[in-house]
C-alpha cells in the first residue's frame, strides 16, 4: 500500500517537473524548446504572422503566465505589452527573463526621441533575433536561467545548448556559401525590422516603406521612394506579412520591383517553423527574387 502511494507520488512529481514557460514571441519559444528539450513545456502569446510590436493584452494571456514558472520577454520595448499580460497574471513566482540582457544594441538613437520620429525605439532597434549570432546569446540567457529554475538538468541543458549552438554554426558555414551573392545587396523593406539580419548578411536597407517606424506611408512618401528604386535600381520590396500589401504592389506595379513576403518571426510564413528554418527561407526567398531580374 504504502508504495503503492509512493508510486503515486513520484507519478505525480514527474508530470508536475516540465518547466513551464511563456515567450513574448515564437523565435523566443522555439530557441526555449531547443535549448529546454523534453523538460520544458514553452507556448507563445503572439503568433508568428502577428506584429510584434501591437499584442493585445488578454485575460486567456494572464491565465497562461499565471501557470508558469518563467517568462521569455524580447526587451527593448518591443514588448510592452508582456509587462501588462505579467502583472494581470498576479504570478509571485514567475521568473522574468529578458532576452536582450547580453545584446549588443544597434540604433540606439543619439538624440531625445520625441513623437516627431514616430514609433521609434528609444533603446535602439529590438529585432535583434534576426541575426544567427544573436541567436546563440539568446539561447546562452534562456539556458542559464533553466539552470537555475531546474538545476537538476544542468547536465542535459548545456548538452542541448551545445548542439542548438552548433547547429546554428553549420548553418552559418551553409549560408556563407550559398548565399554569398546577397552581400553588397540593397532592399526596400516595409519597416526597420531587418537592421541586425543586414548587418550580418552583408544587406543594406536602402529606404523604408513606413516614413517613420509605425507610421502609414504618404503619397509624397511613396513618391520619393519611386525615384530611389529608380535611381539606384532596387530589385527587391520586402515586407513583414502582417502588413497591407497595397503600399508595396503600388511600388511594384511602378517600378518592376518584386515583393517578397520575408519572416520576421518564427513561423510568420510557411516552412519557417524552427528558428534555423525562419532564417534561412529569409535569405532563400530574397537570393530568388534577386536573382529572378
Ligand atoms: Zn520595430
């Protein structure tokens, strides 16, 4: 009888024993997956096709945080909104971890922001996920704090890490290799999301579709942007798949330009379900329209 108890209890113990987690976003879910494995349970509150920047705030979100054990935030004011979602979920517990702790920032800007420069981000630019090397310290913060919340699977979280790290390390020699031909490359994009993807890649942002992040473009606007793709002959629009297709087809339809759907998230598109598989349908699909002129 008595084991028969124990039995019970140590069922019990091992179901409880997933480390539960919230992300702010899929690409921090999926690395938290990789790195977590089969002792982590991860969801995520936006979609990967939803814009990052505007989540609504739902109860069903608080009732989610409100179970877990830790919470993924990207920082950087991206995701204000998970401040909210935390708060109304009352967790004491929750341990929140803010992924861009160990990031080095890009755009932070140099003057005061005001409302004149739009939604701009006064820390500096957040989509740091897009950048392969950024990444992997996203992965080093979210094993680190594991280790902590569960340090009995110290041994199985650096294993896992390790081989997120080197998978992302084969990628970057694959990629080298065959997307070479992007360096040097200049794009159209719809808004500031790419600035850590280009970096890495080589690409450069000539101009964007928004006049300022956040804000809707003008005709004015789309006019100027007319003479740049012209003037410097831009081949390539790409947008996040959350935006309105008719700014970027208006463009197109005057200028030959193509448009490509790019990922800005885990998921955002097809065939873009794990953070190596979202980076490289990014480079795939811009090395085709490239080349497709
Ligand atoms: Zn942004």
């Amino acid at each position: 009888m008595i084991s028969r108890i124990l039995l019970i209890m140590l069922l019990a113990v091992s179901t409880q024993a997933k480390v539960n987690i919230v992300a702010s976003l899929t690409d921090l879910a999926d690395i938290a997956r990789q790195v977590g494995g089969k002792h982590v349970s991860v969801v995520s509150i936006a979609r990967g096709s939803q814009d990052p920047h505007y989540v609504e705030v739902l109860p069903s979100s608080m009732m989610k945080v409100k179970r877990a054990d830790m919470y993924l935030m990207v920082g950087m004011e991206l995701d204000q909104w998970a401040e909210q979602i935390i708060d109304g979920s009352r967790n004491r517990q929750l341990r929140i971890v803010d992924c861009s702790s160990d990031i080095e920032r890009v755009n932070v800007p140099t003057r005061k922001v005001d409302a004149s420069m739009g939604d701009i981000h006064p820390n500096g630019n957040p989509h740091y996920w897009l950048d392969p090397e950024n990444g992997k310290v996203i992965a080093r913060t979210i094993a680190s704090n594991l280790k902590v919340v569960d340090p009995r699977h110290t041994e199985e979280y650096d294993n896992n890490l390790k081989v997120f790290i080197d998978s992302i390390d084969e990628l970057e020699a694959h990629w080298a290799m065959t997307y070479s031909s992007l360096n040097g490359k200049s794009v159209i994009y719809y808004h500031d999301t790419w600035p850590y993807f280009n970096r890495y890649f080589g690409l450069t942002a000539t101009a964007f579709i928004e006049p300022k992040p956040g804000i809707m473009p003008t005709p004015t606007h789309l006019d100027h942007l007319i003479h740049i793709i012209n003037d410097q002959h831009i081949k390539v629009i790409a947008m996040e798949p959350y935006f309105s297709q008719q700014a970027p087809a208006f463009l197109s339809g005057k200028t030959g330009a193509t448009i490509v759907h790019m990922a800005q998230s885990v998921g955002a598109e097809e065939n873009t379900e794990t953070y190596q598989k979202m980076l490289t349908y990014n480079l795939e699909v811009l090395m085709k329209a490239l080349n497709s002129q």
